[in-house]
C-alpha cells in the first residue's frame, strides 16, 4: 500500500512555545502508527531544530521546511538552503503551496528548479497544484493541474518522481472552510494519477502518494481519505489544535 500521510502545515503560526506544546500533546496520542501511515510536520524555519528533537526516535514522524531556496548557498539573505535542512536532519520540504505562488510570485520553473535541488539532496517534496475559484467555475481544473504538473516535474525520471509527495490543494477551499467534496478530490486525485501515468505508466503513478488540502478537519477527514486515490492531507487551520489533528492521524487509511 502506498503511503497514507497525515501533514500538518503550521504555515506563520504559533510562538516556539505553543509550537513545543502542541508537538507534546500530538506525541502524546495512543496511536501507533502503522509501517505505510506517515505524520509529518511542517513547521515554521526557527522550529525546525526544536521540532526534530521532540520527535526523535518517533517512528513513521517527521518534519518537514516550509520552503526552501532553489540555490545551493550564497548571497541570498533571509533565505534557507537544502544544504541547511540536511545539515538539521530534514527529509521534507513544501513546495509550491499556493500561498507562496500568490504572495511570493513563485512560478512552475522556480518550482522545478527546487525540487530538483530537493531530490539532489535526498529532501522529499511535498509539491502543492490546485486551482483558483476562477479556473474551477470555467470548467478549467483539470487542465490546469496537468500544467502545474508538468512545467514542475515532468522532467524527472520514474525513478526520481517516486520521490514526490503531491498535495491537491484547490485554492477556493483553503482557510475558507469550503471542503471540496470527496467526490470532487477523488476526481481530482484520479486526474493528477492518470496524468502521472500517461507520463510514467500505471505502476509508478500507483506508488505516489496524493494528499488533499484546504479545510482538511476531523469531521470531514474520514470521507475525504476513505476515497481510493485520496492518500491522506495536508492540513492548515486544524493541525494547529491537538485534538483536532490526532482525529485526522487517527483518519488515514
Ligand atoms: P486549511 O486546512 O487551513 O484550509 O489550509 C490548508 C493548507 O493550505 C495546507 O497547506
């Protein structure tokens, strides 16, 4: 079975307080993850260090860099290296969420240009598609991920693209509180896995795991990955609430 993974993605929030004690109540949970669930954190930059010693020795959890730099090192100020997240222990990295397409102008070629330095790095990609309420009532999604898809990582081998998470995020229904329905992320996530085999063929596209974002929630998070394609979620808002994120670990396949 191919990985089934809860994330969290902390995006700007919480003090390295709140930060610490919501890795301790999370870690605190009965659950024993079984060997194909993975719970990965992405924590803000500053945590990262802090993050990855509270779960050390923790199977099947890990901790993942918001971003990352599409250079090795250099005159880049303000900016984090894969060199540096090596250096931490950090086996994960988001890529291309959509606020950091929105905010921080990020384009399908500087996401190629991560991940490649990612994969160079044995740092795994949690590489973020989805699309605008605009492209959706138009009809467009489908199109429109496939392209994301293909400027960002059509360009890898087989082999390399097992190395990628992918995270469907339609942009409408993050932070909004507007789910997608299963049925639309299932169609979704059967889209993104025949579009994965059309380049790579049917055997690779079934060995990648395609997490749903945007208003992922312990009431919705059973339905949502119950779905077949649907490999577990990339969490904002809830991940943040202890009780709330261990519904959604408890949730994966
Ligand atoms: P919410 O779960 O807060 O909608 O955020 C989703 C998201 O952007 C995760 O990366």
């Amino acid at each position: 079975m191919r990985k089934q993974i809860a994330a969290a993605n902390w995006k700007m929030n919480l003090t390295l307080q709140q930060g610490e004690q919501l890795l301790n109540d999370i870690m605190a949970m009965p659950h024993t993850l079984a060997h194909h669930q993975q719970v990965i954190f992405a924590v803000p930059s500053p945590y990262l260090q802090m993050a990855q010693l509270k779960i050390q020795g923790k199977q099947n959890v890990f901790i993942a860099a918001q971003n990352c730099y599409s250079k090795k090192s250099g005159a880049y100020t303000g900016e984090v290296s894969v060199e540096m997240l090596n250096s931490l222990g950090i086996n994960f990295v988001v890529l291309g969420h959509s606020e950091r397409r929105e905010y921080f102008h990020e384009n399908n070629q500087l996401l190629a240009e991560k991940v490649n330095i990612c994969l160079e790095h044995a740092i795994t990609p949690i590489f973020c598609c989805g699309e605008a309420l605009a492209i959706r009532e138009e009809n467009k999604q489908n199109e429109f991920v496939s392209h994301q898809l293909k400027e960002s990582l059509f360009h890898l081998s087989a082999e390399q693209i097992q190395q990628i998470v992918i995270a469907y995020e339609p942009i409408w229904a993050i932070g909004t509180g507007k789910t997608a329905t299963s049925e639309q992320a299932q169609e979704m996530h059967a889209h993104i896995r025949h579009s994965l085999a059309e380049q790579y063929g049917t055997e690779v596209a079934g060995k990648i795991s395609i997490l749903y974002g945007g208003s992922v929630k312990a009431g919705n998070a059973g339905e949502l990955f119950h779905q077949p394609d649907v490999d577990g979620g990339l969490v904002g808002g809830a991940s943040l609430v202890a009780s709330e994120f261990i519904a959604i670990i408890n949730a994966l396949k």
